[in-house]
C-alpha cells in the first residue's frame, strides 16, 4: 500500500554516495566507553503509524468541538482519572497508567517524507546532509559485537529510519515477510546443506585473501560496508540463540492470540522477543495510516460494519505489547514510542477523511525512563494547534535520546569529517521523565 | 467602511507627491520575503499562522493584497497610523509575535513598508521584473575564512535596474561550508566546493564557492582527448585536486563492457584488445560493442527504469510493445528528439503500438505533465501543483498550463484525442489554459502537443538536452553532473555547469545522437582514470580526479554470476537463460536481483547508485540457494573442471580471468596454490567451491572498477 504522495522508497534527499563512512575509530571508542559507562543501558520499541494518524479520533478527542471536527468517536476514562483516550482503545485504557501521551506536538512539515524525516531523526530534511534516525544512532554508540544487529526493522522500514550520514552498517536489518502469516520465517537464516561451519570460516578467510591480494582494489567505502555486513550476517548465522530470537514459533499461542493476528500485533511480540535476546532497537512499521478519506472507518470497522479497524488491532497490539514486557520486568528498562509523521486536519474533508496535520499531534510514550499516567501539553479546542507546552519533534528527540541514555549534544562525525550533534536546538520535554 | 474612506484620503495624499510610492509587488513583498514573513515555516504555509496567511514567498500578490488590506477590517494596514498597523508592530514585537522579532523597527525595510501604507497602500502594478543578475556566479576564495560581496542586480520590463542585494535571500546549500550575512557577503568555513542560492521575487538562482583542497597548486600537466577533459581538469586545478593515472588495459576493457552492454567481456576478447597494437584500437571496440545485441538489451533496461514500462500498469502486451519498441529505437540508434516525438505524441492501440504506452504511464494529466518534465526535462514540476515552486521557477500556471496539453487524452488501453477534457487551475476555479512551461500559453486552435512537443525538441530547448547529456554521463561515469538526475533547477547547480552545457550542446549539433555523446564521453581521460587514489584525490565522489568504484547494476551482478559459474539463473517463469539485462519488466520473480535493489519501477525511480549491500542480501550470499547452487552444480563451470583433470593453477587462472577479466599475479598465483593444496578429491572440492564463493564476493568482481 502506498501514501497517497505515491513515493515509497524514494531517496528524496542524497548525499555524495560515497562518503558515508561516518566516525573515525577514536570516536567510536570514546562513545563504547561512555556507553559502558552507564549501568543497564535502555532498550526502545518505536511503533511507526507511518502515514500520520489522526489525533483527533484516537488520542486527543474533542467532543465539544463542531460536528465537522469532532467526528463520531467518544472519548473514554480509563485507568488513570481525566485521562482519556477514544472508546475503541478498550484494552489500551487500562494501561494508561503506563503512558505519557504528549498531545502538544507541533512541528510544520506536513508532507509524508519531510514529516517522516523530522519525526524519526529530529531534524528537519537539509539538501546536504541525511540524518540518522534514532536506531542507527543507537546502534553506532553501542557497537562491540552484538550476536543481533543492533536496530532491526519489523517487517520493513521507512527510508528515514536510516543511518543518514552514518556507517551502512548502521542501516535497520529489515527482517522482511509478514510476522502474522503461519510460513513467517526471517529468509537465509539456515545454511545449505554441506556447508559447514568451519567451510564457512575458510569462505571469509577466501575473501579477505581476494581482496587483500588485489591490486586493482583499494581500501573503500563499498568494500567497508560489505564487510560490516558480512560481518554481522556471521554473527547471526553462527549462533543458533540469536536465531531463536527471530521464531515465533517459540512462543505459546495465548501469547501470540494476546497480540492479535494481524501483522502489527505479531511485529509487536517479535519486536518484545529481540529485546529480550538484546537488540537494543526495534521499529515496528506498520503502514496505510494516511486516511485522507472514511478515516473513521478504517479506524474502526476496517470494513463496512466490521470490527477490523486498525485502531482496534493497535489497541490489541500495544496493550498486549505494554502488558508483556511488563510482566516480564522488561518495562523499566524498554522505551516505547507511538508516533507517526504528524497528524491529521480538523475539519473533515468532502471523503469523511482528513488530510495532512502538522501543527498539533499526538505522540505516546512508555516504559524505560517515562512518567506514565499523565498527558503532557494540550491543543487548542479544535486540536488545531497546541494550547500549551508546544513540543517540536527536536524536543521530542532530545527527550527520546535523554531517555535512551545517549547524550543530545554528542557529536557525530560525517564521512568527510564534519561534526555533526545527536541533537541540536531541542529542549527536554522534563515532564516526561521518571 | 473606515479603511475605504481612510484608503480615498490617501490616494488625495499620493497622487501630488513627486516621490513614487513603493511598489507593491517589488519592493513591499520583497522585504517580507526578506524578513522570513511568507516562508514555509510562517505565514506561507497553506494554513497560514496566527490566523494570517501569505502565498508561499510571494508568488501571489493578489491573495498577500486581499489578505494584508481586507481581513481584521484594515487592522493589518493602517492608513491613517500607518505605525499602528499590525504589519508593522508585529514583526517589531511591538506587539507579541510568535514568530519572533523579524524587523527592525526604523529600518530600511520597516521604512519601505511604512512609506507604502503612508501613501495608500497602492495595488497597482508600477513594473515588472524581468530579470535578476547575480555577481559573481562562481567565486575562488584563496582559503578558509575569506569573504567576498555578493551582488544582485534586478532588470525591470521597463528598462530600469536597481540594486536589490539587501532584499534578496540568500541561503547557502551547506551551512558548515559557507556563513552569508543579510547583506550578501559570504564567507568560506571549509575547503571544497559549496553554492549559494539566491532569490529575488520569483527569481532564482546560485553562486558556486571553490576553497582549495590544498595549498599547493598540483604539479604536472593533465592528459587531455577533449573538451571533457578541459572542463575536467580545469576543476580539478582549482581544486588542487591530484588525478589517478589511467586504468590499466584490461581494467578499461572490463569498464567498457560493464557500462556499453552490461556484460563480463570474455578472456579471449580481453586477450585481443591488450594485443592489437593499433593506436584507434579503444574506438574500434566502442563501436563493435555498441553493435552488440546487448548494447540494445542493456540500454532498453535502462529506459525502461525511467519509463516505468511495467506489465501491470500496461498489461504484458503493452509492456512488450514499449519493450520492443525502445530495443529497436536503440538498435537504430533513432535520434532523441525523435524518440521523444513518438512518446510523446503518437495514438493507437497501446497493446500494438509501443511508443503509444508512454502516455498510458501517468494516471492522469498533472501526473502526465510531472512525466513528461521528468523523463525528457529532467525537471519536478510536483511542487507547483500547488504552489510556485519554492526553489525554481516554475509555476502554478507552468504546472497547470502543462497538464492541460495532455488534457484531451483517453486513458486506457488505446491513447485517443478527444473532444473534451480539461484541466481545473487550483487558484482560479477555471479550465487551466495549455502553457509551454516557462515560455507561452497556447491559444490557438489544435492540438496544444504538437506545439509543445516542437518545443521540447528544438535545438534551441535548454532542458531537453542537458537532461540527456546528464543522464548519459551518471550512467558511464557513476555520479551526475547535476545531482538528483531529474532535478534540474537554477538552485541545484551543477558540479561542472560548463561541462554541462558543453556536453547539451555538443549533443544538440550532432542532432541528438546518443551514441556520439557516449562515445566522446568514454574517450576522455576523466572516463578512463584508474580507481585508485593518488595521494589526496581518495575522498573525491565528484569532481572525477578517479574513478568511481560501483557496484555492477543489479541485473548485470545477476548476469555476471551465471557467468563466471556457468549456470544460468533462472529469472521468473522466463525460458532458462534468458539475461536479466534482458527482462523487459521488472516484475519477474528474482530474489537475487530484489535484495539487489533493482529498480521496482513503481515510481519515477532512476536506477539509483545502490550501495554494497544490505544484511538480508549478505545472508543471501551466504545460506541462499543464488550462488550455492550453481557453485555445487555438477554442470557448472567448477565441478565440469574438477572432473576434466584440469590443474589447480588452470582452474584459478580461468575463474580470474572470466570473473575479474585479467591473469592472476605471480602473488596470486603461489597464494591460491598453497591455500587451495588438498589430500583428498573431497578436500579439493570444498576448497574450490569456497574459492569461487569468495570470488563472487570479492569486491573487485562486484564492482565496476
């Protein structure tokens, strides 16, 4: 399914191919050595409604606002006293107690790759440089040698969750197919028969013997990325623990029926399941959030009179998600965010849909590090803009990173050695903090 | 009522003065594009801000009018006090402004303003702006930290000119490269090349800024065969950049062949050329290769990715119409602006007649117009669909006006002329009025395409060529000289603007003749430099002091591999042996050529500098059936050699030569001998077989060297 820009996987924005090599190895020493500094270092969930989803029916209701904005959805209580979310969150209202929703988000890109770029990275797009989105920058402080890579995608990724000016091997393994199919399996994990694993380790020192002998190939980008590649594609193929972590198939079906069917829920329980094997980043994207037309009922009903909305199989997923990792005691130290690209109009347009809404939207945050049962920040009376505390996806950014343990004015270097910060102009978000 | 009244008195005001009010189109609005006040982020967002709209810097003066004098009954503009007018106070912060302080009260700008509301606030329209000169367009700074003045000069219908450098907008590409100030100076921060855009009023345009890589001038001359080279080196001596020598013989034949057809030369042609002593001996076999069946093949790919021919969108016969037709225009070498002619304007039965389907690939007009100014203007006209184009100068009416020419077209299975069709313009309600973008409207009777089409193919049409030269060289030299390829604009200058226009016009007088622009291109030195560094040129991606190192295409990567093991990939249902460079469509089943990142077609994609790979292609390599099959194949290249008693030398020898297309080195050769040493035929053919695993993972076999 596409957005209705049509562009998918567009690289709307390039640097010089390649110069992408990021640090120098004096600064990925001194960024492990900070990292091992700290004691637990927090793992984070990033839930992509990629799309933008529409605020004003799921997560900042306005009943008293006109027919025309309000739409048909109520606003319900839950757990936790005046704070509320839409009806249809049946199974999310009892966990509110766990959730900072931020409903002040402000941020004036309201177009999908732009949005997407500022959202997942806290940078605005520039024509010169791509950003890093939050994974890539976890995995690039946090190297060493991981069984799993160190931000992986279920089932894919937005082209602005990247590694920007970061290393390739920063990129998100996409684990591709669909989690929610009964055939799902993470493709060329097992070997080919005959190959053995000491054949395995003759086939790398072959390569590197190719190489090293050649004379008409130097020391160079392509021959560096493949090799973070290779690398890692070891590591995962070597050890049987860390390719456990990818089968469903290892959990009991209460567990997989408590997610849900559908392939968010079940990218959700595989997303719980890296984190527990150690990945310290994972992305669940989930698409078709862009409902510029009959926005309630694909919300709610996902046909007509049915009860297959995607808020419906959200609130399964996310529940079930906050529930287990809780259970678990996997919740203090796991972040998870909810957001998309931005939100959507007010006013409903002549499809019963709403279009693109950058200037004020939702975004929730739980787990590792959060001040659950609270809503940070309000819009005005017809969510248009914010009434209070605008909160910019750079503030959000240098919140997210506070939150992750990685500091906001740490800087990177790009392939041409330019240092560019984690974060530059946010303001931490301090109500949002434990 | 009260404004009206006010607005009278202040005509009877006006009228007597000797001195001209200011102009309201360009002098009011200028400082409040100066000031940020209609940027994107403020009122020129589509929503507006505050309560307070402006058009997107400027483009409709109408709408900034209405909305400046009519709304908040006058509040905004005050005539009586025209201090107290909220568009004074505001940005002031007089009065609180969310958006900060953005003028400088008693300033040059503050007084423009005031001086225009203290007349009356007058609509009317004293000039027009014809053009803008920047001075300079290209700068060479010595070092680091030097400034120079920048000048923009505005030359109106009416003949006048006037220094407009403290309204224009600067801003630079790169802000780590270059500061500039309100006032047009600009300072270098770094070493390398960076540009300036520059905008007045819908005028745009840039300043390229050179800070020497080193402090030395490069010692030496620079070899030359033609005016690429000229315009090459002469960066490159600006730069002080080193240049690589040029690539080794068998080096250069391998390079040929990969980028003219797509294939691996075989060892016995690689033998042939290093021994022909004749010194046209690099032409000749330019020529023979592009006499190939797979110079038609590779070449049909390559349009075919940036026609998106898709055989669901066109139906497979459609698909195969196109296919065939592009195979054959390339095979005949039909000039470019023919080509275009027939795509752009033939009718029929698209299932029948190829060139019909490039009209069934847009879904409708606007993305038709979007289409045509991708493929053959190499220019994105989606912004002025809804807006004058922030960053070109395209407009609404460009947009608008183009998608109206192809609004009497059917869309289906046949592309018919109908009597009906038309285009609404978003800003007028009415039926969009055909428009050669950038130049006329068209009026006249007949079909508005026939004009246009003339027009994009004339010699005199600057677009049309500097889109094809600029493709043309990404794909031989592997970067564009204007970067993304399809985005042509005066604000994405292009790394050699001369070289460009040298190479569009070159194109132009031997009448649009890819294969002349291919052939001069491959004969320069810049095109045959060896890809390793030579001292300080290693970072160099653009200004060709090396060559680039890519990746092969993903069909060719596929092709290569059968190859080398000599077992043909199965591609889709396709019959077996069927070359990927050869599929007409992109939706044939290939997991290889997927996690290759082929080009899917669905959007306007150009087949992109893929990078080295991805995890799931590295597990690919490793555990996928792709390359272990036809390694442990009984028929394969490896195994028939292992059962024909050949050596272990012999065997090494022939798997360099037909996978890196030269002979193992003396090092190489003792190397493999020792490493691949085994007791038993068993140990022997897992050692061979992780040779050649290693060998399609090598990176001097998966690259273009």
């Amino acid at each position: 399914m596409r957005r209705c820009d049509g562009i998918n996987r567009r690289e709307f924005l390039r640097v010089g191919s390649l110069s992408a090599l990021g640090l120098s190895l004096s600064d990925a020493f001194r960024l492990r050595a900070l990292a091992q500094a700290g004691k637990k270092m927090p793992r984070c969930i990033l839930i992509w409604l990629d799309g933008g989803p529409s605020h004003l029916d799921m997560f900042d209701l306005k009943p008293s606002a006109p027919e025309e904005v309000r739409g048909p959805f109520k606003p319900t209580d839950t757990k936790v006293p005046g704070f509320q979310i839409c009806e249809y969150f049946q199974n999310l209202a009892a966990h509110t107690g766990k959730l900072c929703l931020i409903r002040s988000m402000t941020s004036e890109l309201g177009e999908h790759n732009f949005g997407a770029h500022y959202l997942l990275t806290g940078y605005k797009p520039s024509p010169v440089l791509d950003y890093p989105s939050y994974g890539s920058v976890i995995s690039h402080t946090r190297s060493g040698k991981p069984l799993l890579p160190s931000y992986i995608a279920v089932p894919g990724f937005s082209p602005y969750a990247a590694n920007g000016y970061l290393p390739a091997a920063c990129r998100p393994f996409a684990v591709g197919g669909d989690p929610s199919k009964a055939e799902f399996e993470v493709r060329d994990l097992e070997g080919q028969a005959g190959v053995t694993t000491s054949r395995l380790e003759r086939r790398r020192e072959f390569l590197g013997d190719l190489d090293r002998l050649s004379r008409e190939i130097e020391e160079s980008g392509p021959r560096q990325e493949r090799d973070a590649h290779f690398e890692q594609a070891y590591r995962l193929i070597l050890s049987p623990e860390a390719k456990k972590a990818f089968d469903l198939g290892q959990e009991k079906q209460e567990v997989r029926q408590r997610y849900g069917h559908r392939t968010i829920g079940q990218s959700c329980l595989l997303a719980r399941r890296l984190i527990e094997a150690g990945c310290p980043f994972v992305t669940v994207t989930d698409s078709t959030w862009d409902h510029h037309a009959n926005v309630f009922r694909t919300l709610k009903e996902g046909y007509a009179g049915g009860t297959d909305g995607k808020m419906i199989h959200l609130d399964k997923a996310l529940s079930a998600l906050l529930g287990d990792l809780d259970e678990r005691g996997l919740l203090k130290e796991t972040l998870v965010v909810v957001m998309g690209e931005f939100g959507r109009t007010p006013k409903l347009n002549t499809s019963a849909g709403r279009d693109h809404w950058p200037r004020a939207f939702s975004v929730l945050l739980a787990g590792g590090g959060v001040k659950g049962g609270q809503v940070v920040g309000k819009s005005d009376a017809r969510g248009e803009s914010p009434a209070d505390r605008p909160v910019t996806p750079t503030d959000l950014a240098k919140t997210i990173y506070t939150l992750l343990g990685i500091d906001p004015d740490l800087e990177l270097k790009t392939a041409d050695n330019r240092p560019v910060q984690v974060n530059a102009g946010g303001n931490v978000v301090t109500e949002c903090l434990a | 009522m009260r404004s009206l009244i006010a607005m009278g008195v202040g005509w009877l005001v006006y009228c007597p003065l000797a001195v001209a009010a200011p102009d309201f189109e360009t002098q009011v609005i200028p400082v409040l594009t100066k000031s940020g006040c209609n940027s994107g982020a403020c009122h020129g967002a589509a929503i507006g801000r505050g309560g307070f709209r402006l058009s997107l810097l400027g483009y409709d003066p109408d709408l900034d009018y209405e909305t400046m004098l009519r709304d908040l009954q006058g509040r905004r503009v005050n005539l009586v006090k025209p201090e107290k007018s909220l568009l004074l106070r505001k940005p002031t912060r007089d009065l609180a402004h969310e958006g900060g302080h953005k003028l400088a009260a008693g300033g040059d700008g503050y007084k423009l303003v005031r001086d225009w509301i203290a007349a009356g606030a007058p609509r009317e329209t004293r000039r027009t702006l014809q053009s803008v000169e920047i001075t300079p367009t290209t700068k060479t700074l010595p070092a680091a930290g030097e400034k120079f003045a920048l000048k923009v000069i505005a030359r109106y219908k009416d003949g006048a000119t006037e220094d407009v450098t403290p309204w224009a907008v600067f801003t630079p590409t790169d802000t780590a490269a270059l500061r500039i100030n309100a006032e047009g100076e600009v300072m270098s921060l770094r070493r390398g090349q960076s540009a300036v855009m520059v905008r007045f009023l819908g005028e745009v345009g840039s300043v390229s800024v050179t800070v020497p890589l080193a402090d030395e001038p490069v010692k030496g001359g620079r070899p030359r065969t033609n005016y690429i080279d000229d315009h090459v080196n002469r960066a490159l001596d600006q730069l002080r950049l080193p240049h690589s020598p040029c690539a080794s013989e068998e080096t250069l034949v391998r390079r040929l062949y990969i980028d003219l057809i797509g294939t691996l030369p075989e060892p016995r042609e690689v033998d042939d050329f290093v021994n022909d002593k004749s010194t046209d001996k690099r032409a000749k076999l330019v020529e023979r290769l592009m006499q190939r069946p797979e110079f038609a093949d590779f070449w049909a790919l390559k349009w075919g990715d940036l026609l998106r021919i898709d055989s669901k969108r066109l139906q497979p016969e459609g698909a195969m119409a196109f296919h065939q037709w592009v195979r054959d225009q390339v095979v005949r070498n039909t000039p470019l602006d023919r080509m275009a002619r027939e795509m752009i304007l033939t009718l029929g039965d698209g299932h029948a007649v190829g060139p019909v389907n490039f009209s069934r690939i847009p879904g409708d007009a606007g993305n038709h117009a979007e289409h045509v100014s991708q493929v053959f203007l190499g220019v994105r006209l989606q912004c002025a669909n809804c807006h004058n184009h922030p960053l070109d100068r395209w407009t609404q009416d460009d947009y608008h006006g183009l998608a109206a020419v192809f609004s009497k077209l059917s869309r289906g299975r046949s592309i018919a002329l109908q009597a009906k069709g038309e285009v609404i313009h978003p800003k007028t309600g009415k039926s969009a009025v055909p428009r050669i973008p950038g130049v006329e409207f068209l009026t006249g009777d007949g079909d508005p395409r026939e004009k246009f089409t003339d027009w994009l193919t004339s010699a005199e049409n600057p677009y049309f060529a500097r889109a094809a030269v600029n493709r043309l060289w990404r794909e031989l030299m592997g970067r564009g000289l204007v970067e993304p390829i399809d985005d042509h604009r005066s604000t994405n200058p292009a790394t050699h603007p001369e070289l460009l226009q040298a190479l569009a016009k070159d194109f132009v007088e031997h009448r649009f003749d890819v294969r002349h622009t291919i052939r001069t291109i491959v004969a320069s030195e810049a095109y045959q430099r060896s890809s390793l560094a030579a001292g300080a040129n290693k970072s160099d991606d653009r200004f060709y002091s090396r060559a680039l190192l890519r990746p092969l295409p993903p069909a060719v990567m596929v092709d290569a591999v059968a190859k080398v093991t000599g077992v043909a990939e199965k591609l889709g249902n396709r019959p077996t042996g069927e070359r990927a460079i050869a599929l007409m469509d992109a939706r044939v089943e290939s997991t290889p050529l997927d996690l290759l990142g082929r080009c899917v077609r669905d959007n306007s994609c150009t087949p992109s500098l893929v990078g080295a790979g991805s995890l799931p292609l590295a597990l690919h390599k490793i555990n996928g059936p792709w390359l272990h099959d036809k390694i442990v194949s009984a028929q394969g290249k490896l195994h028939q050699s292992l059962a024909n008693r050949k050596t272990d030398e012999e065997i090494v020898a022939s798997f360099y030569e037909t996978a890196l297309g030269r002979k193992p080195s003396a090092k190489e050769r003792a190397h493999w001998k020792t490493k691949l040493a085994a007791d038993t035929p068993e140990e022997r053919i897992g050692k061979f077989e992780d040779f050649l695993w290693a060998l399609l993972n090598s990176t001097e076999f998966a690259c273009n060297h």
